[in-house]
C-alpha cells in the first residue's frame, strides 16, 4: 500500500456532511417526520482507490450510493465528484455526471432486461451517452466484453441474459458498467447472489479492473470476509451515519467502535469449534430511522453504554490514530475530527 | 454434549429422484446414502443446481408433478417410510416426525393471517390439539426462539426479516418433530441477525433434543452448527465426514476446492476459484462427475467411483482406494 501513496492523488469524490431525508406524507399531504436515512456523512475518496461500505439491510447504505450517482438529491450537504457539485448540477450536466459513475447491481438476472440481447444491452449506454457510429459502439462492447473476460465475445453477443451463467451475468452487468470507461465503480454487493466458487473469480476480476484502469471503487457488503482481498479503506454505517472509518488492515485487527466489534464476532471462518460456541451478539435490532435513539444511536444494544453520556448527547467523530476514526464516546479525550451533532 | 444418543434417526440408501423435462431426465438426486444419528445436525453443501434442495424435497416426498425416477428407501427411526401411501406419510410423518423450513420461508408467511395463529396451526392439524391449547404451544416457542410472546398477535409485515425467520423456525418446531430440514435459513439476512439464529439453532438442538439437516452453500455459516457434513455435487453426494475431520482437512478434491474458495476473515490467504462449471445434470458424464474441473484426475476416473469408506468418513474418489 505505500508506494501507492507515494503517488500524489486527487480527491475525486467528497461527501460534505451528507444528509439524506425522505419525507414522509400523512393521508398523503399532511407532513409526518422524516426517515432519517443518511444523518451526517463525511468522506473523502481518492483517484483509483478502493474503498468498502459495510452495514447491515436499513442503514442506509443504499440512499448514500444513490445519492452519489445522483439518483436522490441531498437534504443537506453536498457531493462534490471530480469537481462538480451535485447540488448545482442539472439537466444535460447532471446526464454527464452520472456517466462518470458505472454501477454494478447486487442481483445480475433483476438487473438485466430478459428480452434485449447482451449486445442491445451493453450498446444502450452507448447510444443515450450519443455515441453515433455503430462501428465504433461495436468495438468498445468487443473491447469490454474481452476485459471482463466474457469470450469468446461473437458468441456472447447475439445471446439473451437466461441463456448466461450467474457469474457470466453478473459480468455483463459489470461490462455494461464499464463501458462508459467511469471514473467511479459502485458496486453494491455484487457477489452475494453467487455460489461460493464463482465470488472469489468475481471479485479477482474487479480488482484487476480497478488497478487497469485507476478507477475508483465503492464496494457496498454485509460479508466482512470479501472485504479484505479489495479494498484499502473501510467504513461502517449503522443507523445513517458512518460510525467507523480506518484503513482495512487496522479496522481488522483493531476494531474499535463496539457495533464494528459485534460485526466482527459474528462473521466466522470455517472451523468445526464454531459449533461448540455461543457468539456474543448485541440483542435487538436496528432503530427505526424515523426516531432514531438520542445520543449515539447504537447505545441501545451496546455493552459498553456509559448511562448520562451515551443515551444524551451524540458522539463526535475521534481520530484515534492517523486514518482512523471512530464515532463512540469511549475514546473520548482523543482529538476531535468532526464535531457536527 | 456427554448425553449424546448414538442410535440412528434417519438412514437414507440409494434415493433417487429424477424429472422428466423436455430436454431429457434431470438427475436431481443420485444415489444418495447418508445417515444421521438423533440430536445431530447435517449440513449439507454444495453449489446451486447441486441438487441439494431436491435432496430435501424429495425426503419429505414434496414433488412436482413430472417425476422421472423415485425410488430408494428412507428409513425414519427403524421404519421405511418410502414405502408408505401418500395419505399416511401426509398423516404421521410430514411435519409430526419431520418438518421443514424451505427457502425463504420469512417472505412465505401469510399476510393475512396472525404470526401465532400461522404458527399454531401444525399443531392444530397434525396434533389433533384444540386452538387453544395450539397457541400456548406457539406461544413456548416463540420463548424458545427469542420472538416476544405479544407478538402472536401480529402479522408478518409487522415483523423484521430477523423476527420473520424466527417465526417460521418456531413454526417447524411446534409439532416437536424428530427432525426439521432447513433449507437455506439465513442467507437473506444481516450478519448479526444471522450470527443470533444460528446461536438458538445451537440452543433448539441442546434443549429440544432436534436432529437438523442445514442446507447451505455458505460452508462458513454452515460450520456454526455442523456435526458431520455431506458434501453434494451434480446430484451425489461425495464426502460425508465428521465436522472436525471435514473442517481441517477434506478429503474429496472437490470439497478441497470449495474450502479453498471461502474467504477468510482472520487468515492471509488468498482465495481460489474452481474453474469450469458443474456438469448439465441432463447427461451428467459417466465417471466421476467433478473430473472434468478437478486438478487431480488421472485415467482412473473415467469409471465411476465407489462410495469408499475410510476410517468413519466416506468418499467417493478414486484417489483414496
């Protein structure tokens, strides 16, 4: 990882104090709260690096990634993504911003139209971003279905998303991804639909490309083990908000805030003493988004709970060590980073 | 642990269970032997088209109409019950002595009716119990199953996934059955949701003295509860090992390949794949079926391969003969 630091990089994504809110209607006019889905997130991602999301269904990953690639606009804060801010761009600007982004879906046969053919289909992109030649269309699907290693690529063309494996499926997908050559990947669990011995050739092949093409990547998952071969960076979210960031290693072998903790208890390796063990969960189940619990919104199921702290005020972010930054009042005394709240 | 019966619960030899489709028969299920002993729990694993959920159905004789081929016997506690009538295994063996968590249970509750009344029901029909004494059944095991007993009164869109799968684990559980088949439980949910059913799995097992058959294709999860594993591929099965034995080292090249594959969190090893694909299970290859992608193949396995049994763990590879 150290000489790829020594490159000087660039920021090319920045999220500013994120928040998402959806509204929510009454008899559908009369205002009712808010579902709080993404609650103040801050990160920075540089050029050609790999950074992994991980949190549980209902954290609020999904309205973060759809908010990046303009899907949702922000409540608050902003994005701002190889210089453009989001919130000031619009109509053919915003169609140009979401082509920089390439997306790889969690579920490759929902994702891909059952009655266009795999070249209709990696030819769309082309044709809406007003690539006029079809020659030149033609070439780059060649050139991107032999990257993601869809060959050989005359065979693959002219057939229909049923006729394709599981792992061939989700390499359209990714193809279909790349083909507008993004400068950001968001891939959203793009493995957990496929067997075992496929994932791992999945993931291999995105890392390749992110490496190829310098290319930035956001890999959203629930699975902890994955996460380890891809990326550099890691933060967790619960309850909308980004309660632990560090670099992979160090988030790893030194989980700090207690729900990364849980996580890390409850996912296993393969090893018949698992079944003599009780794991140590935090009982309950995620807040509602809508009322959220004051102060630290983990503090419910946490075992560590300081009462007249934790269930009072909400935690700043502290930076425990260089890159590493944690939203818990147990490291309190560390330098604040962020104090929004 | 100590208290362990060491008697047989099921015996499974020689099942088949074939489909006629217009492309030809789909051997779904293979000549499958395996045992499992009371108060036990057999994962069984293997890719997806593997065969492993017709494996379930066709124990619980749960057909479709366009059956090639079934056949073989299944012995529950002494007694065939393949040879049974469809109308006495409906009576006395389907959920009474075994029941069932197929996949994706949770979305499959009824949305109009109430958790507890769903959950009562099995009992009502097969233990002939009244409604009330029916619902003080579910009510002990929604307390078995860590859900709220006030939850009875629910509906299921008013539950978590979490919550919901639970429900369908306690709904398998009501008749007491001698053995329940979960047929992929946690692998639409959370991690830590995950990590909590398979602690009441481990829980249900020790307290209400169920045989479980867990089938997965997440050999991690799977080892949570595993005391032996039966590994399947293209319809047979091709190890069956003791936990222990099976975790530290398989013996099948396959079984080999797909420990390689998983992941590991707390070890720096990288990952393999398996390349190739499994077999069409229309005309499966006549030798072995893994030895167009095994790494180990040698002229041998051009014939088919016994079941070998070596010390108590069984595979069928030609390198151990």
């Amino acid at each position: 990882m150290s000489e790829m630091q020594e490159k000087s990089k660039e920021v090319l994504l920045s999220i500013q104090d994120l928040h998402v809110w959806y509204e929510l209607k009454r008899f559908g006019f009369g205002h009712a709260g808010f579902v709080r889905a993404v609650d103040g997130v801050s990160f920075d991602l540089m050029q050609g690096e790999a950074m992994a999301c991980v949190g549980e269904s209902g954290c609020g990953k999904s309205s973060l990634m759809k908010t990046i690639m303009g899907l949702n606009r922000p409540t608050k804060g902003d994005i701002v993504f190889d210089g453009t801010k989001l919130t000031e761009t619009q109509g053919e600007a915003l169609r140009l911003y979401r082509s920089k982004i390439g997306y790889v879906q969690q579920d490759p046969f929902g994702a891909l139209p059952p009655f266009m053919s795999i070249q209709r289909i990696l030819e769309e992109p082309l044709i809406v971003n007003g690539i006029k030649d079809k020659a030149e269309r033609l070439d780059r699907i060649r050139r991107t279905l032999t990257e993601v290693k869809l060959t050989p690529v005359e065979e693959v063309l002219p057939k229909y998303p049923h006729m394709l494996s599981g792992g061939q499926q989700q390499r359209v997908v990714i193809a279909r991804a790349m083909i507008l050559e993004p400068q950001l990947l968001v891939a959203d669990e793009p493995v957990s639909m496929l067997d075992a011995s496929v994932r791992v050739e999945i993931l291999k092949l995105l890392r390749g490309l992110q490496e190829t093409h310098n290319l930035a990547v956001i890999y959203i998952t629930h699975d902890l083990s994955t996460v380890r071969y891809f990326s550099e960076y890691i933060f967790v979210m619960y309850a909308g908000e980004v309660v632990e960031i560090a670099e992979m290693e160090t988030l790893l072998n030194n989980p700090q805030h207690p729900y990364t903790q849980a996580l890390l208890t409850a996912s296993s390796d393969p090893d018949a003493n698992n079944a003599l063990v009780m794991r140590d969960i935090p009982p309950g189940e995620p807040p509602s988004l809508v009322n959220p619990p004051e102060g630290c919104r983990f503090n419910p199921r946490c075992p560590e709970m300081i009462p007249g702290k934790c269930d009072v005020k909400r935690p700043p972010s502290f930076e425990t060590e260089k890159h590493h930054k944690v939203l818990c009042w147990l490291y309190e005394g560390e330098k604040i980073v962020d104090a929004t709240g | 642990m100590e208290n362990k019966n060491d008697d047989k619960l099921l015996e499974i030899k020689n099942l088949r269970l074939h489909f006629s489709t217009r492309g030809g028969t789909v051997q779904a299920v293979d000549s499958v032997n395996f045992e499992l002993k009371r108060n036990h729990a057999t994962v069984v694993i293997g890719e997806s088209g593997c065969g492993k959920s017709s494996l379930a159905k066709a124990v619980l004789r749960l057909l479709p109409r366009n059956i090639k081929t079934y056949d073989g016997q299944v012995i529950l506690a002494g007694e065939d019950i393949m040879a049974l009538d469809d109308e006495t295994f409906r009576r006395t063996i389907r959920w009474k002595r075994i029941s069932m968590v197929p996949q994706a249970a949770m979305n499959a509750l009824n949305p109009v009716m109430r958790i507890g009344e769903q959950v009562a029901e099995p009992a009502m029909v097969h233990l002939s119990l009244t409604k009330k004494e029916a619902l003080q059944q579910a009510v002990r095991m929604f307390e078995q199953v860590g859900v709220p007993t006030d939850f009875v009164y629910r509906y299921a869109f008013e539950l978590s996934g979490g919550m919901r799968q639970r429900a369908a684990l306690a709904m398998s559980l009501v008749t007491l059955p001698d053995l329940v088949i979960l047929d992929e439980p946690t692998s639409a949910l959370d991690v830590l949701t995950q990590a909590s059913i398979m602690n009441l799995m481990k829980r249900v097992k020790n307290q209400l003295e169920t045989s479980f058959i867990l089938i997965t294709h997440d050999i991690a999860t799977s080892s949570e509860l595993a005391d032996s594993v039966a590994v399947m591929y293209a319809g047979q099965i091709v190890e069956v090992s003791d936990a222990f034995q099976f975790f530290s080292a398989p013996l099948h090249p396959y079984s080999r390949k797909l420990m390689a594959s998983v992941p590991r969190l707390r070890m720096d090893v990288e990952p393999e794949f398996i390349t190739g694909q499994p077999p069409s299970l229309i005309n499966p290859p006549t030798g072995c079926r893994f030895a167009a992608r095994c790494p180990a193949r040698f002229s041998k396995c051009d014939e088919e391969p016994p079941m070998l049994q070596i010390g108590d763990r069984q595979v069928k590879c030609w390198l151990h003969a």
